[in-house]
C-alpha cells in the first residue's frame, strides 16, 4: 500500500465499515463459511496472493518474490478450492483444522480511485490438527484492497506477507 | 557394536528380503539409528540433487542447498564452472552464506573476516600481514563436494570420493530423464525460486511415492476429478508402464495401450510446444515414448522427484495444460521432511505459455494445490506409526505386493524400447521395491564399496553385447 495516501482517521464511519468487515470475514473463515464468504465478500475480479519470501540480505529488501507464490488465485481458482472442500473426499480438510484468525493493526488509507480502499493488517493463524496439542501459527501482513460494488465491499486484492521463508504447516488447504 | 546398530542390521536385512517378496517394516519409517545412517550411508554417498543450472546463469550466481541435513553454496565461478561448498568457514566452521541466493564475487565470514572467492579458495583476511603473514592461503578453502556434475541441466553432488560417475549412477534412468528435459535444443528453466515447507513425515514417503504410487490418485486425489484439475479418468489413467530403470531409481507413465490414441501427448505441454520437439538430442524411440506419455512420475534414489502432467487450477476456465514439476524430500529428523519444490517449463514456451503451466501447477501440486494438499495428510501418520512401539514389538510390516507375479493383472514387458524392468499397467508396487531394494544395499555398503547399478540381466546383456 502506497503509504503517501492519504490515512482513514480511526474515528470515522469508512474505518468502522472496513473493521467491521474484517471481524466478519475472519468469522466466517473460522466458522468454515467457504462459499458464503466467496459469494459475499470477495469480488470476481479478485487476485489473492501469497508471495514467496527468501531469506536476503538488508540491503536487499524483505525477499519477497515478485513471480513465485505459495498462492496465486483467481475467483476461479479459489471457487475450484471451495468445491473441492465441499466435496466428501477433500481429506486434507476433513476432519477440518481448527483455524482462528486474529486480526490487528488495521490501517485504512484512500486510494486515487474513490470506490477503492487499501487496508493493511497484521494477521495472526492459529491452527491446530487432530489431537495436536502445539498450535502451527502463522504470522503475515495482510495488504487488502476492498472495492464498493452494489454499495458493499469486497475484496479487491490481497496480498499475504508470510514471516516464513520455510512453511511449517502441512498444508495451504486454509484461507488466509 | 552396540545393540542399537544391530537392531538397524536386522531392519536392513528385512528390507533386503522383503523388497523381494513385498513386505517392507514400518518401523523404517521412524526409527533413528537408521535415519542416522541414512544421512551417512545414503546422503553422504549417493549423488543428490542441488539446482537447475537456469538459477545460476550468471559468473559470481548462487543458491544455498542441503545435502543431507548440511548447507552447501552452489555457485558458478568466474570461468562458468559450477562449484559446491561447504558452507562452513575455514577458521572456526561459521556460516558464510548469508542468503538463499543471490550474485557475489566472494563470500566473507562475519566472524573474523575471512573472504572466499566463489572457487571456495580463501584470497584474504582482515590484517592478514599481522595475522597470517607466513601461512599458506592454499588448503585453508572452502570444504567442496568430493565430485560435482550435470545432466539435462540438472546439477548434482555427492560427498563420495568413490561414487561412480554421474552418468553411471543415473544407469537407465538417463534414457527418460532426456525424454523429460531433453525434447529440444532449447531445454527446461525454473520458473522461480522454489517453496518450501515442513511436514512431519519420513523423506522415504516422497521418495517412494513420487516412484510410481498411481494407485493412490482413486482415494486420495478423488476430489480432483471432482473439480476436474485433471483430464484422464482414474482407470484410464492406470493403464500404463512401471519402469525400474536400474536399481533404486523407478519410473511410471501414464500411456494408452494404442499408439494412436488421441491425447494428451506430450504430458499436456501445448501443441505449439510440442511442434518444437526433435531428435536433436534424444532418440527416435525417446521421443515417440514422450509423445504417448501423458503423465511422468519418477525418482532418482534417494530424494529427487519429477512430474510432468496436464492439471489446471480453474476447470470452469482453464483447460489442462502440462505443467513441470521438480522436488526433493530434505531430510530433517526420521519424522520430519523439508520438500522444495520447483516448476519449470520448457524455454521455448512463450511469457503466456510459462504464465498458464506456472498458475496451472501451483494450484494442484505445491503446498496449496487441489492434488498436493492430500498427500501430506498420509505420510504424517506413516512415520508416527513407524516410531511406534507398537510397530517394534509387533514385528510390524507393510504389504508392498501389488504387481508381484500372481498379484493382480500387471505383467511384465518383452517389447520396449528402452531400459529397465517394464510391466503394463500401473497396478503395480515393483517400483517402490526397486528403491528399497536399492537402499538396503547403499546402506549396508562398507565405505569405498558400492552396490550394482546395473540388473544382473543388464550386466549379462551388456557382456554378450561386447563379447
Ligand atoms: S570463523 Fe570465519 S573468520 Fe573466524
Ligand atoms: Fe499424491
């Protein structure tokens, strides 16, 4: 998110829709809510993207991949995702992780297009597996752009920025 | 010795008589003294798996990868050659690698400031009149791989002063990894880095899975027929060869009986792709067995794993298209496994062509993809029943029979054109035999000495051949 736009204060009604609408996706992810949350919060044009990190050297940015992803999708793609979880041989997911978003510092900002939001938080994964009894936790950033359409927002474009160069869960079968 | 290295004994021993009749212990899965071995024995000997040469095309690129649980730097060199080392300091053995690639003409250690070039040979150190003024610069190097070689572009190490000549160590399975990447003057490159991840599972799961385990995709992969990722039905898909292609690397295509069967041909690469195919570099015989293939899947012992298939991410939009994939299982403790997985395309393809393979395969087979999701799930508990007690005192073993002489309707195959042990019809469990059958050996085999790498009735034809 380009940080010279312009800052939604904290006290306006813009930033208690958009934080409101972060509290409601996270439940229905949590909740197992697939398909609801796609048909109602995520636009068709979306692109969803979990970019690849490599450890590098300061002087070299955070080593975040430009063209690799541990996800790229589409709504087409995530679509194929959520049917496959709905269908009774999807075992990766069944029986289901227990999964908990927790979102935090959420900051809102204007972008040049009035119909468009950019959000950043900081998200935390809490996960665990059958009878596990130690969490697998992911921490990233998540970079949102929320789109009014038909007078509700949806989700744009999300960026997840994993604090992982190696993935320690044994699958991306979650949505982030 | 002690009771530890006999009870290892005794596993190897049952893996050696029952990679014959089909019975594999589960115990292999998870004891230690053998994963202890294995990072001796197996890792520390065999020719493993480093890089694609397209991640380091340029003087001074590297990229840090594992062999066994150690970090070397893979760098090319200020003449172009490809050097493996240590990444461990002369002086006091730190790391001097700082990152997961990148482009440098020297590696310096944080510690005291020693400085390599990218031959490994130290060119100097901070106050080296006052420090080491009189010392020999030579023999106070980067540790290197005892060998280091390529084919088809992929580069491979091995710890071994006596391993045998890559070419030889790769015996029959040279003949189909050139129908792999070999299919025309242009060759594979990467499409990227690779991803990596963490499951707790025994790198032997990969391994053997990836050495033609086709029956699994009817139960566990059903839900990609579902969302229709992928184009052959589960029977039809089964119809194809199992290849030992030379003892502990394995191979499966999937492959109509008749030649002339419409496709997919090629894996599902695109047709504008295929046009470029040619006997450039491989055989007539290689490149009309690539044409019927539409699914590779193999092995090269110990850990490194290809497959190429036509998949697609979004059915409703995208047809299949074949896409690359290439993987090693890094061991990481007998309950852990490092996979880093690669795509990659054929160089020739165009920046849309490379877009929709890319797209294609991280949908289904990465750590996020509709086929790949699944797999993880079983081998989790493959290796927490391997630790098990109860798998030690019940003597516990796993039925690895399928395909044998009697067992169900694959046989064995007079006519092919290329090397190894073929049968028709994938039903068939002969290819994870092979790799075990193979590993058993490697590890029992006293430093220096080396188990065949050639059938016995290879070896005999080989004699008449020259007789
Ligand atoms: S340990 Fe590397 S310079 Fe001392
Ligand atoms: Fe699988």
């Amino acid at each position: 998110m380009d940080s010279t736009l312009p800052r939604v204060a904290a006290d306006t009604a813009l930033y208690a829709e958009v934080l409101d609408w972060i509290h409601t996706e996270a439940e229905l992810l949590d909740d197992l809510r697939e398909r609801e949350w796609l048909e109602t919060m995520v636009s068709r044009d979306v692109t969803y993207a979990v970019p690849l990190r490599q450890t590098v050297e300061r002087a070299r940015g955070r080593g975040f991949s430009p063209d690799t992803f541990h996800l790229l999708e589409t709504y087409g793609s995530l679509d194929s995702r959520v049917t496959r979880n709905e269908t009774p041989y999807a075992w990766a997911e069944d029986p289901p992780s227990r999964i908990r978003h927790f979102v935090t510092n959420v900051r809102v900002r204007q972008s040049g297009d009035p119909d468009i939001v950019a959000v950043k938080s900081n998200l935390l994964l809490h996960r665990t597996r059958q009878d596990q009894s130690l969490p697998q936790l992911l921490s990233a950033e998540r970079h949102d752009e929320l789109r009014r359409e038909d007078g509700r927002l949806m989700l744009l474009r999300r960026d997840v920025l994993l604090d992982l160069t190696v993935i320690r869960t044994h699958n991306l079968a979650i949505f982030f | 010795m002690t009771s530890h290295t006999d009870s290892s004994a005794k596993l190897l021993d049952a893996v050696t008589e029952g990679a014959e009749k089909g019975v594999i212990p589960a115990s292999i899965f998870g004891d230690p003294d053998l994963y202890r071995q294995e990072l001796r024995n197996v890792f520390g000997r065999c020719w493993v798996f480093l890089a694609h040469e397209s991640e380091i095309p340029a003087k001074g690129d590297y990229v840090l990868r594992k062999i066994g649980e150690d970090n070397f730097i893979v760098v090319r060199d200020d003449e172009g050659e490809i050097n493996v080392l240590f990444d461990a300091c002369r002086h006091r053995g730190v790391q001097v690698c700082r990152s997961d690639s990148g482009n440098t003409s020297h590696f310096r250690c944080p510690y005291h400031g020693w400085t390599y070039n990218t031959k490994g040979n130290l060119v100097g150190a901070p106050l080296w009149r006052n420090a080491f003024g009189g010392m020999s610069k030579e023999n106070n190097g980067l540790a290197s791989a005892a060998k280091v070689a390529s084919y088809q572009g992929l580069v491979f190490g091995t710890l071994d002063q006596s391993a045998p000549p890559l070419k030889e160590y790769l015996g029959g399975m040279a003949w189909y990894l050139d129908l792999v990447f070999g299919l025309n003057e242009h060759g594979v490159e990467v499409l990227g880095p690779p991803q990596r991840f963490v499951i707790d599972a025994n790198w032997k799961s990969g391994a053997e899975n990836f050495s033609g385990d086709d029956y699994h995709l009817g139960t566990l992969h059903r839900s990609v027929w579902e969302i229709g990722a992928f184009p052959v039905p589960f029977h039809e898909n089964m119809m194809g060869y199992h290849i030992q292609a030379s003892p502990g690397h394995s191979l499966s295509f999937s492959m109509a009986q008749d030649a002339n069967e419409p496709g997919p041909n090629y894996f599902g690469f695109p047709d504008e792709l295929a046009q470029s195919f040619n006997t450039t570099n491989i055989s007539a015989d290689q490149l009309e067995v690539a044409r019927r293939s539409r699914v590779f899947v193999g092995n090269v012992f110990p850990n490194f794993s290809m497959l190429a298939l036509p998949m697609t991410e979004d059915g409703s939009n995208h047809p299949p298209v074949g896409i690359l994939t290439l993987r090693t299982w890094q061991p990481h403790g007998p309950g852990q496994v490092e996979v880093w997985n690669w795509f990659a395309g054929y160089k020739n393809l165009t920046p849309e062509q490379k877009d929709r393979a890319y797209r294609a395969g991280l949908g289904t087979f990465s750590m996020g993809g509709a086929f790949e999701v699944d797999d993880t799930e079983p081998w989790i508990t493959v290796s927490r029943n391997g630790a098990s007690t109860a798998a030690e005192l019940l003597d516990f073993q796993l039925n690895y029979e399928m395909g044998k002489p009697g067992v169900g309707i694959s046989k064995p195959v007079k006519e092919w054109p290329g090397p190894g042990r073929v049968q028709w019809t994938r039903y068939e469990e002969g290819v994870q035999r092979n790799m075990y059958g193979f590993y058993a050996e490697m590890m029992r085999s006293a430093p220096g000495q080396w188990p065949s790498l050639v059938f016995p009735e290879d070896a005999a034809a080989d004699k008449e051949h020259r007789a």
